[in-house]
C-alpha cells in the first residue's frame, strides 16, 4: 500500500504532461510473490527536488516500516525478502517514472 500511495502522491500528482498511470502486477515466480507497482510519473529525483524546494520536511514512514518488517521477517525465518527501487529513463535519460519490486519468497 504505501508504494501505491507514494506513486500517486509523489509520482503522478505531479506531473505536469500527459496522463498518470500506475500499474500493479503480482505474480507467482519460482517459488517467491513478486509485487511490482510502476508508474510514469516525475521519478524519485524530481519528487526530492520538490520536496527540497517547497521546504517539505515531512518524512514518509510506510516504506520505512515496511522494510524493516522484510528485514524482521528475513532474520526470524531466514529468507530473501527484498524491495528493489528502479527509476526508470526514457531514451533521452530523463525520469519516466518508478518501478518497485516486491520478492517475497514461501515460507513453507
């Protein structure tokens, strides 16, 4: 939830041309739930500058917790659980978005 959250927030709200789009995707692979939530929005470079400019000091706890919760869960059950952070490039090099991937592998 708080990687949706932060696509609409920081990603789409925005954006200044064209239309926002986030897309969610949960798939099963080998064995690990792969969550990924891409959006085409600024990118997280452009956000932070904004941020700085506006002098917005707040700092965004979902995405804090809920590393911490996949580093918990990795030592007490002794698993890969990651969260990857892609910012993605256009052919020009300029921010079109970010990309997160959530792995989760079965506890069994």
């Amino acid at each position: 939830q708080p990687f949706v959250e932060n696509a609409i927030l920081h990603g789409i709200v925005n954006k200044k041309d064209g239309k926002g789009n986030v897309e969610i995707d949960i798939k099963l692979k080998d064995k690990t739930l792969c969550c990924t939530v891409d959006d085409n929005g600024i990118g997280r470079e452009a956000a932070r500058k904004i941020r700085v400019q506006k002098n917005i000091s707040h700092k965004s706890l979902g995405t804090k917790i809920t590393e911490k919760r996949l580093d918990v869960a990795n030592t007490l059950y002794n698993k890969k659980m990651q969260i990857e952070y892609i910012d993605k490039r256009n052919d020009e090099g300029n921010s079109n978005g970010t990309r997160v991937e959530i792995y989760i592998p079965f506890m069994v």
